[in-house]
C-alpha cells in the first residue's frame, strides 16, 4: 500500500474515533427517548424531540415533517441539516445568551429571500416570509418553500452558524 493511501486510512479512522469520542463524552444517547406530539392544522402528528439532541422528525398524516436544531453554548446543534420543501425547522435556545436566527450573510440576512434585515424586519412588512426572526427570541420556527442551500447564524453571536439543506 503506498504512504498516501495509509496517511489517508489513519487520518479517516482518527476522524471517525473523534467523533465517536465526542459523541460518547457529550452523554447524549443515539435516540432521544423524550418526546412531545403535537398537532398542526392540517392534522398532522408531529413528534418533537425534547432530549436536546437535536434532529428530530415524526409525521403521522401529510409529507411535512418538523426538524428541531438545538442552539448551545458550542453553537447550533445539529449545524447542518437536509429536509424537503414544506419542512419545518424548530429553532431552539438552550442556553441564557441573546438568539436571534437570521439567513446569512450577517448583518444584512438576504440570504434566502433577497430583503435584507431592514426591509423584512420592519413593521408592517407584508411580503414572503423572510428566513429571519427579525428579534431575540427563546425559539423560532420557519417552513422553507423553496429548495437550495441556505447558510444562517445567530445575529446576536455571527459566529455561531449552520446550514439547512432543502431538497
């Protein structure tokens, strides 16, 4: 085996035990066992996780499902997630610092409607639902309509990002 292809190996299997490391220190289990349902409008069951995990979905009637990312001290929580058009997001903070979920890039929050921060934030904005929520808050749900990868941050902290893949 040439040297590149075992540098390779060992940089993979230290990836992969980092990660295994990470997520055994951090005593979250695999599958939240807490739980909540609810009920939207149309019928449909969602089931929410209340773990902190993260990543959560569950849908009994329809094809919308609810996603949770959880925002922590190290940031947002899963930072990246893949959901269809229709999904929701249920942005939530878990930590006692300012959070404010906006589309990048920071500060003008354009990303995912072309309005920036000014336009769609101020009052009596009547136009497509910005992917902003435009104050701090303690938690914050948005249904993405539209496909394509749309980076965000916590405006109050333009450090702390991720990123929602819709398909």
């Amino acid at each position: 085996m040439k040297p590149s292809t075992i540098a390779w190996v060992v940089i993979i299997i230290l990836i992969i035990a980092g990660g295994a490391w990470y997520f055994v220190s951090s005593n979250n289990s695999a599958l939240p066992t807490d739980t909540t349902q609810t009920t939207d409008t149309t019928g449909a069951t969602n089931t929410t996780d209340t773990s902190g995990i993260g990543a959560t979905v569950g849908v009994s009637t329809g094809t919308s499902k609810t996603v949770t990312v959880s925002y922590t001290a190290q940031g947002f929580s899963p930072s990246s997630v893949t959901i269809n058009k229709g999904d929701t997001i249920n942005f939530v903070d878990n930590t006692n610092s300012p959070f404010w979920v906006a589309s990048a890039p920071h500060p003008t929050h354009e990303g995912y409607d072309g309005t920036t921060r000014d336009q769609h934030c101020a009052a009596g904005y009547t136009g497509a639902a910005p992917f902003d929520e435009c104050s701090n808050g303690t938690s914050f749900n948005f249904t993405f309509n539209k496909t394509g990868s749309f980076p965000y941050h916590n405006h109050n902290d333009h450090s702390q990002f991720g990123t929602v893949v819709v398909q």
